[in-house]
C-alpha cells in the first residue's frame, strides 16, 4: 500500500530534497498535502507531478493567487492551518515532514501531530521554543518522532535505545562556515554573498546564515539536549571542516560510535522515509582521503563568540529558548536585507538575551504556543528598530 505523506515547506531546500527522493520512488507514495508561504511557482509543480489534491499557502496574495490558477481544478486550498480536520477526516497519514524554516513552523507542527503516525521534524526552532509542547503531543497521539537535522539524525541513529547512563560524551561537528579560516579582522566587512556561500551544505537561507556566524551549533546543542534528554555537559561541538563525521557518541564502556555519511541532506531523509534498509539509496563511495584527515579542531571563540550563550541557557525547558531563537531570526533577516553587518548579529544576540527584563523566563515552562508566539513578537518588535 502507498505511504500518505504531508510536506510542510514543500518548496523550501529540505522540502525539495524529500521530493526529489519521492520523484524516484513515486509508486511507494501518495501526497495528501503540501503546504509553501509564496512560492507558487515551485509549489504548483510539485501539485502537478504528484496530483496533489490540498494545498496550504499561508501568504494571503499567492493564495488568492493560487485560487484563481486553479480555479477548474478540484484541488482545496487553505490560507492556514486551523482546517486539518477537513483534510485528514480522521484517520492518520503515515509520515508527515515538519521543514517550515524558523518559529513560524511550531504551529503547523503541532497541528500535524494528531494526524500523523510519524513525523520527521528538521524545523529546530520549533524544536528549541516548544519541545514540550511537541513531546506532550507526541505521546498523547503515539505519533513517532524521527530527528532530521544531520547530526541529531546520527545520534539517534548511533544511541540506539542505549540509557542515558550509558552515554559518556557526545560531539556534535560543525563545518566552521564559510569564515572557519577567514580573518577575524575582515569580519565587519562580510557581505551578505559572502556569507550565504557556505563551503559543504546547500541550505535555505536562514540555515546558511546561522551556520556562518556557529549559532547554528548553539541551538543543535540545545536541540540535542532536548530531544534526548541530555544533560549540557554531555555535550559537545567539534569543529570539521569535512563534514564527513555527523556525530561521535563514546559510550562508558569504552566504545565510541562514529556515524559518516555524504554530506547531503537526502541520506537522514532517506532514511526516515525507508528504514531498516527496506530501498537503496545511492550514495558516494567512501572517501578514505577524507577519512585519512578528518581534521577535527576545538572551536575557536574568538571567531565564534557566540558559542558562550550555551552558558547562559537553563537547564531545564523554558521560554528563554524563544528569546534566544527571536533575537537570531529577527537580526539574521535584518542581514539579509542588508540592514545591519554580519558582526552586529552575535553583538545585538548577547544584548537581547542580557537584559534583565528576559532573565524571568528562564524559570518559566512553555505552556502553549501563544505564549511562545506572543514572546516572539515582542523580541522581534524590539530589534526592528535597530535596523534603522
Ligand atoms: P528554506 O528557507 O529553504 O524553506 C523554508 C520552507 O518553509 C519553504 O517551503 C517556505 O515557503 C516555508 N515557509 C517559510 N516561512 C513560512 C511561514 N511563515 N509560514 C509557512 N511556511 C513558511 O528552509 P530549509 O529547508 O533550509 O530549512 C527548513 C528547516 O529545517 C529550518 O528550521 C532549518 O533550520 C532546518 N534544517 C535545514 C537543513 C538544510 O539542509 N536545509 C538542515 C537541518 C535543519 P516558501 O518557499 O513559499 O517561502
Ligand atoms: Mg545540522
């Protein structure tokens, strides 16, 4: 029988990698829905080759837009996501992708949990602000969670059911970005281009900028913590410019696991969809010249200071994660639009989570996504005015 699948964020870099994999594998698979904010375009295509019959597109012109392109198709078309139940009736799907870049994805996801018997969650924001939010759902409609961001992919692949007693140390890698060797006295200076060239990893935009200025890792560390219950000084990042290695988990009792894999995106997709080895996927040989000088380096906080915010994050699940994840997704858009320079991202992060005013949540737990959602708005109406 096919497997009835659900995208959301069909159109963006891990939505088009898992379609690109549906392509070839299209007996195995039947759409019920993909959703985009405004790429048509991309969005109508993917409709097209796999007869899909419910959209969601969040930005109101492109959905208007879309109504009217299709409007002699039976394709139902929704603006949000409050009208699952219509779709889905109720019976569940059997894999859902949750890829909606940035906190803006907590909400869909959550939604799709209750419809869904898998879900293959790569939005790390949404994991950072409301993981116990996410976790409540998950067990209350048994719907398995598979991590897709590479490193946390290995991990589970690597842990196993192992306890957590078990578990000495775990490393996480990070390729260093584009500026792993540029001169620190340059920084002031990097462009937008040139910080959206990143050395290995074809990303969105987004990513691409959070892997160049290594808060990227910050938040796969904090990600790690939460998805596997991890204790902060049980994890670690190591710098490889390779990335080759995904993650290396020691073990107390004296075995270390090393998972490599190309690096592409398509290998934990992959494997989410077909576990177990139930397909072949091909895939590159192994590179013994890489693996000859896997070149692993500490990493070097001068160049990366923005790794010292781990030190200020909480033990336990609270909203001063949202602080954190508002700050970075507001000044990373303001870099974008060229507004502010690539020094001032890390700068104004460390203002934002300083203030005393956002000390108080670091005790609070999130309880539902409007208060998560609230936060962010006010983080981010804060930090638009220091783009002026
Ligand atoms: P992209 O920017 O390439 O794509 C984002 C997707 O989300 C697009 O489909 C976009 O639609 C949609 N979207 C954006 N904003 C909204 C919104 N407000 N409401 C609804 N949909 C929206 O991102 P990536 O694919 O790179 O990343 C997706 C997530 O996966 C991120 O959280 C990222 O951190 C994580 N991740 C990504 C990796 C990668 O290799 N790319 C690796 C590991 C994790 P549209 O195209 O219409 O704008
Ligand atoms: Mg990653």
């Amino acid at each position: 029988m096919k497997k009835k699948i659900v995208i959301l964020g069909a159109t963006g870099s891990i939505g088009k990698t898992l379609i690109n994999i549906l392509k070839i594998n299209k007996n195995d698979f039947e759409i019920l829905l993909l959703t985009a904010n405004k790429n048509l375009n991309d969005l109508l295509k993917q409709v097209n080759l796999f007869n899909v019959k419910n959209i969601i597109i969040t930005n109101y012109e492109e959905y208007i837009l879309a109504k009217e392109k299709l409007k002699n198709k039976k394709i139902n078309i929704y603006n949000n996501f409050n009208e699952l139940d219509k779709i889905f009736k109720n019976k569940k799907i059997d894999y859902a992708m949750s890829a909606i870049s940035g906190i803006e994805g907590l909400n869909p996801t959550l939604k799709i949990i209750k419809f869904t018997k898998e879900i293959a969650i790569a939005n790390k924001e949404a994991i950072i602000c409301g993981w116990p939010l996410i976790n409540y759902s998950l067990k209350k409609y048994q719907t398995k969670f598979i991590p897709i961001d590479s490193e946390h992919f290995s991990i589970w692949s690597l842990l196993e059911g192992s306890k957590d007693k078990d578990i000495e140390k775990v490393f996480i890698t990070a390729s260093g970005g584009p500026f792993n060797k540029y001169p620190i006295k340059k920084f002031k200076t990097i462009t937008v281009k040139k910080a959206l060239m990143h050395p290995n990893w074809k990303m969105g935009k987004k990513i691409t900028i959070d892997s160049a200025t290594m808060i990227n890792k910050v938040f796969e560390i904090i990600e790690a913590k939460k998805i596997f219950n991890f204790n902060y000084d049980k994890l670690e990042i190591l710098v490889h410019p390779k990335s080759y290695v995904h993650a290396i988990v020691k073990f107390t009792n004296g075995l270390t696991k090393i998972l490599i894999h190309e690096t592409s995106m398509k290998i934990p997709i992959f494997n989410s969809l077909y576990p177990d080895f139930k397909k072949k996927i091909n895939s590159k040989k192994l590179d013994f010249l890489i693996i000859n000088n896997l070149d692993f380096q500490n990493v070097d906080k001068k160049r990366f200071p923005i790794v010292d915010i781990l030190k200020k994050m909480p033990s336990n699940d609270s909203l001063f994660e949202t602080v954190l994840v508002s700050a970075n997704d507001s000044l990373v858009n303001l870099f974008l639009n060229k507004r502010i320079n690539f020094l001032d991202i890390e700068k104004n992060i460390k203002k934002i989570v300083n203030r005393v005013e956002f000390q108080k949540y670091k005790k609070i737990k999130p309880k539902n996504v409007t208060q998560i959602r609230k936060l962010h708005e006010y983080v981010s109406s804060i930090i638009k005015p220091l783009g002026v």
